[in-house]
C-alpha cells in the first residue's frame, strides 16, 4: 500500500541497526515524536530493538493512535542484534531531525550515521530488511 | 486569615509574577513556598531574588538541594536514561547560571515549615524526591500527614494539584507476646487529616500551559486551586535563547502530564 | 513444611548450638533457616558462629543470612559502611566498643558479612533485620501503626519478619478501613473507602541475650515456625 509524499513533507531516515533502546526511554521518546515535540509528524515507521531482545514494530500515522505490535522474531540474546533496524518518518517542514537523534542516541548506543532523504529521493529505502514487513511508506 | 501556597517554581519568572498578581487579588495574609525554585526554567536568579525579597517562607526542594549540594540524585529518581540525561543538562545549566548569592539562599531552606495545625513540606515529610501522588494508598498517605503532627499537610513535587481528605480510618490490631498467653486487641482510630498539593507555578504538568497554586482559609477549612493564565510563549523562548533542551519548551506550552517521575512514587534513594 | 527464622545470635555459639539442638528436638521439617543479621556481635566466639553457619552439620538446613545491625557496624568499622563514622555504635556503647568489636570480628569475616544480603522476599514475606527504611530501625508492637503499615506497604508484601527489636512478638493487623476524598482542577471530589487487607508484623526474638521455653506458637520465643504457605 503506497501513499504520495507532499511538496511540504520530508522523509527522514535513520539506520538503528546494533542499537539496544531502554524501554523506558524509548515509551518517551514515542509519545513525544507522535505528540509533535519534533516538528509535525504525519507518518512513522520504525523497528527497534530493546534491552529484553525483541524487536519491535512501531507505527504512526497522523489521526490515528501510535501502534506498537512486537515482532514475530527471535529474541536477541546474546551482543547487539545486527539484524536491520531503523526508523523512517514523513514530517512536515518544521521537523528537527537533530532532537530525534539526540534522544535515539541517549535512549540507546551511539547511532552509526543518520541522513535526510527529501521527497525528491522518492522511495529509495534500500538495506531495509524485514522492513519491508508491512512497511507502507 | 488566607494563605496561598506555592510550588516548583522552576526558574518561570513570568509564571510566578502572574501567580503573585493573582494573590494580591486574593487578600491573602501570608505566601508560603514548597521549594524547587530552581531547574528547567531560564530565570533561576530573578525567582530567587523574587522570593527573597517578599520573605516567602520557603522549604527546600529536590532541584534546589541537588543544585547546592551537587547532583546526588541516583538513577533511581528518573523513570529512564533519557528523563535522566536532560535533568541533568538542566542541572550543568543551572548550576553555572546561577549566583552565589542564589545558592547562599537554596542552602540555607529548611526542609519542613509548621505553622499552627499546619506543615509544609516539598515531596513528603520523609524526603523531597518522594512522590504524594493523589492515588497513593490511603493509609501510606495518612503515615505522611501523622508524621509531622499536623492536621493538614502541604506538599509539591507532583506539579499537579489535588486536596485529599482521610478520615474516619480505623485499623484493629491483635498483638501476642512472647510470655503472655492472652492477645491482646487493640483498636486504633486515625483523625482527620488532609493532603493539599500546591501543583506547579512554573511547570505545570495538569494538561495545560497556565500555573497553579493554591488558597487556603484555616478558619473554614475551604481550599482553592488556583489556575493562572501566564505568558508561557515568553518563558519557552527564553528556553530555547538559553540553551536548554528545547524539549523544556514544548513540554511547558502543553502542560503535559508526562511525569518525570521514578515507577515506584515512594521510593527513597538511599545515597 | 516450614520456615524457622532467628535473628541476633551475637557472636553467642552456645546459644546458637542450643537453638539448633531445640529445632532437631522440634523433629519439624524445615524447609527453610533464615537467620535476619546480628550474627556477629563484642564477642570472641563471632567468628566461630561464622564457622558454624558456613558448615551446618549433615541434616541441618544451611541458613539464608542477611546483614543486622552489628554487621553493618563492622563493615562502617572497616570502611565499607554506608555512613563514615561509626555513630550509633559510638552512641549506644561507647567509644571503647569499637576496639572491642574491631577485636571480635577479624578482617577474614568482613568479605563474608560483605556479602549478606540485605533480606529476603519470599512467599508474601520479606524477611529482613530491620525494616526497608534502613537497618537500624526496631518496630515493636508500641511502634505506631500507621508506620508499621507503611514499612509493610513500602515492601509489598503482607507478611514481615524482623528482628532488630529483639522482641519477639506476633502484630497482626486484622482489619482496616479509611474514607478517602480527592479532589481535582477538572475532576468532581470523588470518594471511596479504602480496606486494608490482613497484614503481620513478627519480631523474631533474639537468641544470643536469651534462651528461655517456650510461650508463643513456636519452640522457644527466637524462632517463628511459619508454614510455608502463608
């Protein structure tokens, strides 16, 4: 299920994979994204890793309630998962990727590297995994 | 004779200036403060210097005990790593902004005030970082207002306000002893006592901006909780030119009810 | 199935052998021996009580320790406390008992006293020498009850065992009942009545001051038989 991406929306992607998020931190950070502390959001995509080893999928579309759905994987035991993981978000123009990250980057390990696709790139998601589980972007 | 009650200030000057215009129209006799003039806000100093200067009696909070005394908080009072890394940003923050004059004042709080039936205290009567929530078990909430030998306790922390009555408690104990044969019973009837918390002049957390406080009359009993309109767009940007996370900011303009708090409210660091 | 639970042995072996004689004579199945601190006390024998507890005998239950009092002195004394000064020692026995307990319990027991837990939670109880608020505080049946209910709720549990009063002593809370309003900026007062479900408080006694018959439900007034399943 494909929707379009508006002249006035960006697309924001960032590679999460190795990190392992406190759930605690990650529950603030969720609301707070989803609530618009980072500029006005219209649609979320992510799968994160927390400290218990499961991954999770999060899902965010404006309107709507925040979906957090745990994913059908094996709990990672043992060093960081490298499997893929990674958060994807539809913002408006006044979205501030460097509050996201900061706070990505308190709630878990040191992120790898993060980058701004505009809508310009179109859907170049490669390295996405089983992000494409159910991804809708 | 009124009193008004104030709380968790925070370092809003606009909130407490609203607050204060608001009591005078109030005709109340006496201002008490529950502490945490300090942490989060921009204008640490002019609260100070605020409530130095209209001699508030004033208890010291947690912010301003951990600003004198160093950040001694363990983990344990923050509910994750992040609450946890941008207290301490507010702390670093504060703790260079503020003067020496401010921080004479902080050190020199006590940490409980009675007047008459009255007590007043930041968290609890045991410690500044416990929380009184409203929902907390009613007779963990009746020890609190027992332990200070006050009729009605005074306490912030929570930046959301409430008055809570207890009454007509009753506990029936049976007691054995080594070396008596007979149990003996007892029964042990609690007064009436009330919690009244003041909510936060300067970080409200009620689901709105405006700033809160509270009007009491010891005659009648009767309490108020005041809700107070404030230039909050002021303070968040005095937020952002500062230097603070700009998360404070939009925290503040919601009034958010997100807590900062520890899961377990009565939990007591031992450092 | 049962639990035998003593505190406050004080470096007194012979009182500890006389305990543990009076649980074989009891010829009840201990499922469980705790032993709630004051283990070690200002007497040469506390490292022989260590010993003894280290190796129980073929049939003994091997005891479950947590820190008391006392141990918690020792470990200020070798500068492992929490606090830095010894001074509630210094405050109850004078400034001559640090030598004295500095004599009696050698450097070798320290690591093993280091190490004690600080209670134990099990089956609705938690077991402990003090109470959670700190090591040093004594409940007893004159304690108010408001505070015992509230080192019981601090727990979340509805059973406490302690030991630092050295009473021993059987406080069961049977019933409680409070009328409780708040009221809220955008909410109506709104009232219920709380109840207290059942709660017990037990001083486990002291076995190194006094050995005497028994009077309570149990064998002599420094062990609290409980059957497993409270």
């Amino acid at each position: 299920m494909g929707s379009s991406i508006a002249a006035n929306q960006l697309v924001w992607h960032h590679d999460l994979t190795g990190q392992v998020l406190d759930p605690a931190s990650l529950n603030l950070f969720w609301f707070e994204l989803t609530e618009g502390a980072y500029g006005q959001i219209h649609r979320v995509k992510a799968i994160v890793e927390i400290v218990d080893g499961s991954a999770w999928q999060l899902s965010f579309n404006q309107g709507e309630d925040p979906m957090e759905t745990e994913l059908p994987v094996e709990r990672w035991l043992s060093g960081r998962p490298d499997r893929p993981s990674q958060i994807e978000v539809v913002a408006g123009v006044d979205f501030d990727p460097i509050g996201v990250t900061a706070a990505c980057r308190v709630a878990g390990s040191p992120m790898r590297y993060y980058s701004i696709i505009k809508p310009s790139c179109g859907s170049s998601h490669e390295n996405r995994g089983y992000f494409l589980y159910s991804w809708q972007l | 004779m009124k009193i008004a009650v104030i709380s968790c200030i925070h370092g809003n000057y606009e909130a407490l200036n609203a607050v204060l215009s608001d009591i005078d129209d109030h005709k109340v006799e006496q201002i008490y403060c529950l502490g945490d003039l300090v942490g989060y806000g921009p204008h640490p100093n002019a609260v100070v210097e605020m409530v130095r200067s209209l001699n508030i009696p004033t208890v010291q909070g947690c912010w301003d005990e951990d600003i004198i005394e160093g950040l001694n908080a363990c983990e344990c009072s923050y509910p994750s790593i992040l609450a946890e890394q941008r207290g301490k940003l507010a702390h670093t923050w504060t703790d260079q902004e503020i003067h020496p004059e401010t921080r004479e004042f902080l050190a020199q709080l006590p940490m409980t005030l009675r007047v008459d039936n009255l007590a007043f205290v930041h968290g609890s009567p045991n410690n500044q970082h416990e929380y009184l929530l409203p929902e907390i078990d009613a007779f963990t909430a009746m020890e609190r207002v027992l332990g200070t030998g006050a009729d009605v306790l005074f306490c912030g922390h929570t930046h959301v306000p409430y008055v809570r009555d207890l009454s007509d408690g009753l506990v029936k104990v049976q007691v054995k002893r080594s070396g008596v044969s007979e149990t003996a019973t007892q029964i042990h009837v609690a007064p009436l006592k009330r919690i009244i918390n003041a909510g936060s002049v300067g970080e409200p957390r009620h689901g709105r901006p405006n700033a809160t406080y509270v009007i009491y009359d010891p005659e009648s009993a009767e309490v108020k909780l005041r809700e107070v309109e404030y230039d909050y767009p002021k303070t968040c940007a005095a937020i952002i030119d500062k230097g603070l996370p700009a998360i404070f900011a939009w925290r503040l303009a919601r009034g958010l009810e997100y807590a900062e708090r520890a899961e377990d409210p009565t939990h007591i660091c031992e450092r | 199935m049962y639990w035998a639970i003593a505190a406050g042995i004080e470096g007194n072996l012979a009182a500890y052998e006389a305990f543990l004689k009076d649980l074989r004579q009891s010829r009840l199945d201990i499922e469980a021996l705790y032993l709630l601190g004051d283990i070690v006390g200002p007497r040469k024998d506390s490292i022989k009580v260590i010993d003894r507890i280290q190796n129980p005998r073929p049939g003994e239950p091997e005891p479950q320790v947590c820190q008391g009092w006392w141990e918690d002195q020792c470990l200020i004394l070798h500068a492992l406390g929490r606090t830095g000064e010894p001074t509630q020692l210094f405050d109850r026995y004078g400034k001559a008992m640090a030598k004295t307990l500095w004599d009696a319990v050698p450097r070798a027991a320290i690591e093993w006293i280091r190490n004690l837990d600080f209670g134990f939670s099990e089956l609705d109880c938690l077991l402990i020498h003090g109470t959670s608020m700190g090591v040093d505080e004594a409940l007893t049946p004159e304690t108010p009850v408001m505070t015992i209910l509230d080192r019981l709720q601090r727990m979340g549990v509805n059973n406490l065992f302690c030991g630092r009063s050295g009473q021993a002593f059987d406080y069961n809370l049977v019933q409680g009942s409070m009328q409780t309003q708040v009221t809220m900026l955008d909410r109506p007062p709104s009232a219920q009545t709380v109840t207290l479900p059942a709660k017990r408080l037990i001083g486990v006694g002291n076995i190194g001051h006094a050995l005497v018959r028994p009077a309570m439900c149990c064998t002599t007034p420094a062990i609290i038989l409980l059957n497993s399943k409270p």
